[in-house]
C-alpha cells in the first residue's frame, strides 16, 4: 500500500486518453478502488509526467490526438525507470488486427469498449502484482531497478536463434488440444506438448514446462480454476507463465482467471495470432525473472562460499558452528572441532608464484572435502587454513577422520600450473572434542570461540612439534 496525500491507496495510475469523458469514468472507476489517478489527454509531456509521478501501471486509449498506444510504449522504453510500467490498451472497437498489432508492439493488453470493470480490475492486479514481484527480485539482488538484466531496457524477445521453451496445451478434451497444437505450429517456434485436465501429473514430471496454456470452458470451468491456484502454488510450477483461454467472452471468468494466478486471458477464446503474442510477451518476462532469481542465488552463494575453493567462508562457518554446538546440547552427543593447516605453504607463493598456490589451495579443498559426511562441516577460515566440524563424532572417529584428512594431503604430489614437478604437501590438524553431556565440557550457545580457541592451540602444538601431525586439545586437570 501507498500513502498519497494521507490516504492509502493501492498504486498510482496514469490514464491517458484525449477525451474527457473517458477519463473521468475511468477515475471514478480505478479511485473507488482505492488508486491513485494521474490523467493527461495527450502525449506530448508524457513522459515528464510519467517520471515525476512514477507510476505503477497505465491506462490509454489506444488513439490519443498526437500519436497512439504504440508510441507511447516507444516513449517509455527510452526510459530504464519507466520501461516495465505495464500498459493497457483500451480500443473503441473490437477491432482484432489493432489489437494483434497492438500486442506485438509491447503492449500489455488490449481491451474494448465497454470495459467491464470486474475485467479491468482484475488485470490491473495481475499486471501490478507481475511487476511488484519483479521489483522485490530487483531489491533481493541488490541492483537499481534502472538496470537490472535488461528488466530496464526493451526485452529482447524470442528470437529463432534463443533457446527453445516447452509450452504445454491443457484442454478438456484430446480433439481442442490437437486442433490448437495444428494452428499454433505455424506462429510458434516452441515445443508444444498437450495434455488433458485429468493429465495434471503429466504435466509436471519433468521436463517442466515454461508455460501452460489453460482453456477455461464448459462445465469444467470450476476445476480448471482450482487448477490455476494449484500451478502457482508447488515449487516445481509456481514460476511457469499461465495464460487462460476464456470462451464465451465471460468476464467474470477471465477476472477470476487473473485473481486465481494466471498471468494474462483471453476473453475472446482462443486465437493462434493473438496467443502467440501473448505467449511470448510472457516467456520474455519469464527468462528476465529467471535470470534475476539466478542472480540473488548466485549472490546468496557468494556471500558464504570462498569464491577460489568453493568452501564455506567464516561469514557462515561461525553461525553453522553455533547451530552445530546447540544441536548438540540438546541431544547430549558429542562433536568434534578440527583446524587444518596446510604446512609451509608459503614456500609455495614465493617459489612458483600465487597461480600455483592457488591451485594447490583449490585441490587441497577437494580433498579434504571428499573426506567428509553430507552433515559436516568444512570452511575455508582464510589463508592456507580450514575449518571442519564433525557433529555427531565420538573422540575415536574423529581421530580416524582426521587421520583420513592428513592421508588425502599426504597421498600424492600436486599438479600445479608452470611447474615441472608435482609439489609435495602435508597438513597439520588440531582438535577438540565437545563433550555437552556432563564428561567434559558443557557446550552451550556461547562456546564455540573457546572451542576455537582451544583447537587454535592444538594447531599450535601441532606445527611445533614438528608439522604432519594431529594433536588433540587436552584440558588442564
């Protein structure tokens, strides 16, 4: 929700139109509906307006007395910040070639006079609700939504050179979805699979598809409706573009549609030119989400993975620690806490230069990795030194698995790029068993510096007496 002007309201909507009337009624309409209305009757100083008012959505005739719905989305794509502002055509007329130019020049969609307003309403949401998830993806990653993947600038489209998307044709009965499929061909260049109603499992065994289109007719309207809210709320479909086919021109149905997770209808039923317009405007939007959820997960992984080594970093090795050590004092099973150490890794850097350091440094990662269970810790702490904890781990296996560690260092020579002969290594470990059952040490939310700490001066021991060694953390009697 905004706050304009001390009430709270749902958007801010721009209507452009060159008649009065219209925008008037369009006011009282989208105003009781709690928007925010912003009107101009022309588009000479749109795009002035448009930046000073930011707003979430735009409503336009599709003439304007100095241009036409078509320019106007010209005029918004120069701009980054105003270049995913959704637009709605409203045409005087039924007119279907308007409309599928209209389409294929960028806009949103297309409706005709008279507007039903359950209809504009419904579209209104799902256009918005569309370009707010985009925004929250934009503020995840971290970028200026003036930028961000292209989400600022003109999609680039479907081109036939662009990978080609599974779109998935559900009907009600084996006959429509043949007959779309032979009508589709000719203006798609997408896999096109079919599937009935009943053939829902079908449908998402792998591969997913990208997009599903749903028809929305007869007596199994309901059902398909049901369907819509189910697609969007599994993991494996809740991110496919949807588009229901509406027959009849049921307005009702096709808000209802929106409402329950479609992401555009046709009203009119079923049109190949017009749905594969709509088909790719939603696969574009599509790929731009999905490489933006790349992103933040890329991004997410960056900031707890060692870019070299691909270990955890410190920045989550402490916290996983403190989970480990909690864990354990709830269950009363002991763990162990190992600092590793590559030993006189320096003379490495000094002699061959960093690149085989860093090569050395990456296999050394990989080894002692394949040590380890699925439930165990190891990070990179910095430098030639790792972390590894062993939940769940009695004094016994944790010698044993250090034992395996030192083994895996000490096994064979590493390869290292520009240099002749493979560099022998060795590795020293500390540890310290947390004992949180009352034999040892309590371990509670607060112990994990002193057990690393007290690992720390195993280490330390360790390097001292020699390098290649384990030593275990003994306390003072």
């Amino acid at each position: 929700m905004q706050v304009v002007k001390g009430r709270a309201v749902q958007g801010t909507i721009l209507i452009l139109d060159g008649a009065a009337t219209n925008r008037i009624m369009l006011k009282v309409q989208l105003s009781s509906a709690y928007y925010h209305v912003v009107q101009t009757d022309r588009l000479d100083g749109v795009l002035a307006l448009a930046q000073r008012t930011r707003p979430d959505l735009i409503v336009t005739a599709m003439t304007l007395p100095d241009g036409n719905a078509a320019a106007l989305k010209r005029i918004l794509s120069g701009d980054a910040m105003l270049a995913d502002v959704p637009v709605i055509a409203l045409a005087p007329q039924n007119d279907r070639s308007a409309r599928l130019r209209a389409l294929d020049s960028g806009i949103d969609d297309v409706l005709s006079h008279p507007v039903d307003d359950l209809l504009l309403q419904a579209r209104i949401r799902s256009l918005i609700r569309a370009r707010s998830s985009a925004e929250e993806l934009r503020l995840h990653d971290g970028h200026s939504a003036s930028n961000v993947l292209g989400f600022g600038e003109p999609q680039a489209g479907f081109a036939p050179s662009a990978p080609v998307a599974q779109v998935a044709l559900l009907t009600q009965n084996a006959a429509t979805a043949a007959l779309w499929r032979v009508r589709l061909q000719p203006v798609l260049h997408h896999r096109l699979s079919t599937h009935q109603m009943h053939d829902i499992h079908a449908l998402m065994s792998d591969p997913v598809p990208d997009a599903v289109v749903v028809e929305l007719t007869g007596a199994a309207k309901e059902s398909g409706l049901r369907l819509l809210a189910d697609l969007r709320a599994r993991a494996a479909t809740c991110h496919i573009a949807i588009i229901a086919v509406v027959g009849n021109g049921d307005a009702q149905l096709a808000a209802d549609a929106l409402d329950r997770g479609a992401h555009d209808v046709m009203p009119g039923g079923f049109c190949a030119e017009e749905l594969g317009l709509r088909l790719t405007t939603q696969l574009q939007h599509k790929a731009s989400a999905d490489r933006l959820r790349d992103s933040v997960r890329d991004g997410l992984r960056a900031a707890v993975r060692d870019p070299m080594t691909g270990l955890y970093n410190r920045r989550y090795a402490l916290p996983r620690l403190d989970a480990i050590a909690r864990q354990a004092a709830q269950s009363g099973a002991s763990f162990a806490l190992l600092l590793a150490d590559l030993d006189h890794f320096k003379r490495i850097n000094d002699r061959h230069g960093h690149p085989a350091g860093d090569a050395v440094l990456t296999e050394a990662a990989r080894r002692l990795e394949s040590c380890l269970r699925p439930g165990d810790l190891i990070a990179r702490m910095g430098g030639e030194e790792f972390l590894i904890a062993l939940p769940d781990t009695d004094p016994i296996t944790a010698s044993r698995t250090a034992a395996e560690l030192c083994e895996q260092i000490n096994c064979r020579p590493f390869a290292a790029p520009g240099v002749d002969m493979p560099i022998a290594m060795t590795i020293s470990i500390g540890a310290v068993i947390c004992h949180p059952d009352g034999k040892g040490r309590d371990c509670g939310d607060d112990c994990t510096a002193d057990l690393i700490e007290q690992a720390d001066r195993a280490l330390y021991v360790a390097k001292n007496a020699g390098r290649n060694r384990i030593s275990l953390f003994q306390p003072a009697a």
